[in-house]
C-alpha cells in the first residue's frame, strides 16, 4: 500500500523553510548553511540539528522535492542517486566528528584517534511523516545530543522507526513503518539510544542523561 499522502501547509508558512535551499542558494541566508550544491542536490547544515552533528540531503527537482521520502524512495534510479549523496555527506560528517573527538581527548595518539569506525557512528534516512514541505534525507551522528532536541516526540522521531534508514529502501507494501501513526512511534517510551535505559516518558531526566552520555561517547 502507499504512503498515505502528505498534507501540504499553506505557502510561506515555516514549513516550506527547506525551499530557500532549493530556490535562492545563492541568497546570504542559505549560503552560510550550504555544504555542497549541484545541479541534482543541496547538502545542508540542519538550522536545528536534533544531533550534534546534523546535516540534509535536499534534491532540488520540483517534481522530486513535492513527493513523500517513501514514495521518491521507491524508485531504484531516485534511491541510487540518494545513496550516492548520502555517502558524500557521511563523509562530512565523519570528517567533522572525527575533528570533535581529536579536540576531546588532545592527549591521545593519532593511532588511538585514528582507529575508531566514525562511519559506524553515522545515521542517514528520512522520517515517515516529515514536518517539512520539501522532501528531504537526514544524515547525522548518533548521539542526539543538541539544545533544539526539546522534546519526546523529536528524540522519537530519531530513535524509533518513525526513523527509516535509507538502507532499508526500498520498503515493501506492508512494511508497517508506512503507518506512523498506526504504529504510535512517536508515542512511545524514551530508551536511551546508548545504554537502553527505559525513561518512559520523563523527557528532561533522558535530556541529563544524554548530555552524560554524549561526554562518555565522545571519549570512549
């Protein structure tokens, strides 16, 4: 079965704020977040990164930008491309946790430093029910470690499978996570992606622990 549609917002409103990436890169707004750009794509900054290193994927077609992930998704052509993208932007990803870790532990020898799988530590997909307009494809570090992570439903929507890894593409009709809301994901009890420690619904206790958990990570 197909993803159900997804409801356009009205234009203008703060969920077609991915368009200026896609429309005006040029513009000093976008250019400041902008890590690469061609005719196909537009890697990004996230402007609120739900990780501490979060970065988007945005193709820049019409016909591709106004679709749901799940549906682009499932054309092999649109989903090589994607995986293409995906490993340019891990690329930069790591690049930059690999800068973090050095930064942390200035003690330690460049063998040590060298020697941790960063590309392990790296997360790329898309939600099954976007919050934004324009289609686009998250690629960022574990931890979900950030300031604008605020809330159950934003740590949810990371650590559950309201969450589809873009290697699980493409999803077979009866693949549940077709149904977010169905399925309740974002409903559900907060589990530390670390450790598996169960908060039920106590999103500030998880918040300290994943700051603790974020200092732990960074120097194991």
């Amino acid at each position: 079965m197909a993803a159900k549609p997804q409801k356009r917002s009205p234009r203008n409103s703060w969920r077609d704020g991915l368009g200026l990436y896609i429309n005006t890169p040029e513009s000093p707004a976008a250019t400041s977040q902008i890590l690469f750009l061609d005719p196909e794509f537009v890697g990004i900054w996230d402007l609120y990164p739900k990780a501490s290193v979060h970065t988007l994927l945005l193709p820049r077609a019409p016909h591709l930008s106004a679709k749901h992930p799940i549906e682009a998704l499932d054309s092999p052509k649109f989903l090589m491309c994607v995986r293409q993208q995906v490993a340019q932007l891990t690329d930069l990803v790591v690049a930059e946790l690999q800068r973090r870790y050095e930064s942390a532990n200035p003690h330690r020898s460049a063998s040590q430093l060298q020697a941790r799988d960063w590309r392990g530590e790296v997360m790329a997909g898309v939600h099954s029910r976007p919050s934004m307009n324009h289609l686009h494809i998250h690629v960022l570090s574990v931890d979900r470690h950030s300031k604008c992570l605020k809330h159950r439903k934003h740590y949810n929507s990371f650590a559950t499978d309201f969450f589809i890894p873009i290697a699980d593409f493409p999803l077979g009709s009866d693949d549940p996570r077709r149904h977010p809301e169905r399925e309740g994901y974002l409903n559900s009890d907060l589990k530390c992606w670390r450790c598996g420690k169960i908060f039920g619904k106590k999103f500030t206790e998880l918040k300290r622990h994943l700051a603790e958990e974020y200092e732990n990570w960074m120097r194991q």
